[in-house]
C-alpha cells in the first residue's frame, strides 16, 4: 500500500494529476488550459473528436462581442504516453462561421469532418478536412450543405474507411409540453481527394432530443433522450453506405432504456470492436456528465450481421467524480483507450477551457495540463 501511494506521489508531480481517491467512486481535479487567449469573445460551445493513435481536434464556437463576428475555430492535440494532453498551439486556425451546434469526427487516416448549422435557417453544413500528424496543421478539402426543413443539435461519426453517419434532431416538437422531436441521419463520406458525398438521408426515430452516435465499420450505436426527455435510450445496428440507408435492429418504440438516471446531455458514445473464436461483438460506453459527476453507462452489443439481429445486454454504470473551480460543462470523445471531455466555465467571457481525461480500460481518472506544445 506503501509503494502504491508513492507511485501516485510521484505521477502527481511529474505530470500534475491531483487525484483524491481510488474506488467506486475516483475523483480528479481538472486543470484549465488557455488555447485561445488575447480575444474577449463569449465561449458558448466546444466540440472534440479523438482518433485511435491519440491525436484529437477541438472546435470552438464564439458568438461575436462588441460587433466583432462569430467564429469557429480549431486545434489539434495529442494524449502523449504519459497521460499527458499537449495543444499544438501552432494549429489555431479560425474563420467567420455564422452558426453553431458544432460537431467534430476524426478517425485513423487522420480525416475529419465537422457540421455545424447556418445562421437563420436549419441548413446543415459539413466541412471535411485532413490533420498532419507530424506538424498538426489543418487543411480543409471541401465543403456541402444540406438543404432540409428541420435540424439541430447534430452528431457525426466517421469510421476508418471515411464513412460518416450524422444525426440531428428536427426542429419542430411532437410533443412540445415534452420537448420530443423526430430524429434524422444522414449518411455519406469522403473521396480520396477529400470530397463530400451525401449517399442517402432519412428519419430514424419518432421520439428523442440529443441524439448522440458512435460507427465502427458498418455497426452503429446511437444514444437520445427519450419521451420523458430526461433518460438515455439506445437504438443500434448497421449501416448500408452504398444504398445511403440506416438498418435499424430489433427495438421497441423509442429505443433501448439504458438508465433510469435523469440525465442532461449526451457527451460521447464509444463502440469497441473485439473479436472472439465464433465471431465479434462489441463493448458500448456511453458517457453522460450530471453536475460535478460524470457517468459513464456500459454493455455489450451481442448479434450477428447477416441478420442485422443485435442486443444491447450486461448494462452497468460507473460513476466519476470531477472536482473544478467554475463547473465546465463537458463534451467529449472517446477511443479505445481514452475519454476526452473539454469544457468552458460559468464565465463566459473568460477564454479558459477545461480538459479531462479519463483511461478507458483501466478505468483510473486522471486530468493532464499542455505545459508542452508541438
């Protein structure tokens, strides 16, 4: 036990983890990062997306002050062997971009792609774009937009063939005493050379808000509020790219209860591939933050794919305990060893951002400072 907590002493003051306790319940302290400094915009949104090899993008929305314009910005990343977060504060980049529900997908081949919804109109643009893994320098390949009558709070997902799936919500409430919406997707991906292609769209649900979704290949995972817009539900199954056509598994209603909690916002869904003697299936996390916890709601999808015949089963939740100063609401990204939340303050007009990162396996929190830059 001895040796144990010097081992933690020490990682305390290599790396400035400020970490509590160990159990059930493991706590961490986040340490603020300013990414973007000498401006006085007004923070209202972040968005993440983490790859496999570690490497991440974050955006930023900022709403215009003092009659300057809103902009969207962006920066690369890394989670280093240590543990550590590192900006690459060389990446910044930014530009005009009238509207916001920003969202963000990167996979393997360091593609991305990133939607956000026009000014006055439900209009949904998509910019895609690539990383340099060894300098970190953005470049975007192509933009498209989506003509529709309906959306907002979008998500997207691409897998490492450049497939994407988004969902949004539509903008008019079926139920509006219960602020319930039909849910839509959208399904396509991105050339060789970078380009854009829609290959289908359509609506996939009758009864959410907040839709969230994470793709691995073709096997997709979806996770919403549902009717009593306070407790997550799940719809899952494949996806058919060609034909641009969502394949919805077995289901009952609105989806698959996954927790009785009365949660807030949907902050990341991870699906990890893992392959067995008779086939595959796959271990579901979804992450969800209530106040000053996080929760992550774990399962397996069990099922074959010629059927397209899944079950979400073994469902557990694991609580983290997160300790800041100004209460950051997270959104984060998840691979297949690590969550990465980022988060801005009750303070707005302060440009501090928070990061949190919890690994995933051995399940142990810790919260990393770039005291490094690329």
């Amino acid at each position: 036990m001895d040796k144990l907590r010097l081992i933690l002493l020490m990682v305390f003051a290599i790396i400035c983890i400020s970490v509590t306790g160990w159990g059930a319940e493991q706590v961490t302290s986040v340490v603020n990062n300013k990414y973007l400094t000498g401006h006085d915009y007004n923070v209202t949104e972040h968005s993440i997306s983490i790859n496999k090899n570690n490497y991440f993008i974050a955006g930023r929305y900022e709403t215009g002050a003092f009659e300057s314009p809103n902009i969207l910005a962006f920066m690369t990343g890394k989670i280093d062997n240590a543990g550590r977060i590192i900006l690459n504060k060389k990446s910044i980049i930014g530009k005009v971009q009238w509207g916001n529900y920003t969202t963000l997908a990167l996979n393997k081949n360091n593609r991305f792609i990133q939607v956000n919804l026009g000014q006055g109109s439900n209009q949904i643009y998509y910019n895609a774009g690539k990383i340099d893994p060894e300098t970190g320098k953005i470049t975007f390949t192509d933009s498209f937009t989506f003509h529709n009558n309906t959306g907002r709070f979008m998500k997207i997902t691409l897998n490492d063939d450049n497939q994407f799936v988004e969902v949004h919500e539509g903008k008019g409430s079926l139920m509006p005493w219960k602020n319930i919406k039909h849910l839509y997707y959208v399904i396509g991906n991105i050339d060789e050379n970078g380009k854009i292609h829609k290959t289908g769209s359509g609506k996939y649900c009758g009864y959410g808000i907040d839709p969230n979704i994470s793709l691995n290949e073709n096997i997709f995972v979806e996770v919403h509020r549902g009717p009593d817009s306070s407790k997550p539900y799940a719809i899952y199954g494949s996806i058919d790219f060609e034909n641009g056509k969502m394949n919805i598994s077995k289901y009952s209603g609105q989806g698959v209860k996954i927790s009785n909690d009365k949660i807030e916002d949907i902050s990341s869904v991870h699906l990890k591939k893992i392959k067995i003697m008779d086939g595959d299936y796959y271990k579901v996390s979804v992450f969800e933050q209530l106040g000053n916890e996080i929760h992550e709601y774990k399962g397996n999808l069990t099922g074959t794919q010629s059927s397209n015949s899944w079950d979400l089963v073994d469902l557990s939740t694991k609580i983290y305990k997160i300790n800041t100063k100004d209460n950051p609401t997270f959104t984060g990204s998840a691979n297949d060893q690590y969550f990465i939340g980022v988060g801005v303050g009750q303070n707005y007009f302060d440009s501090t951002s928070s990061y949190l990162i919890i690994p995933m396996e051995t399940q142990k929190v810790g919260a990393g400072e770039s005291t490094e830059f690329l």
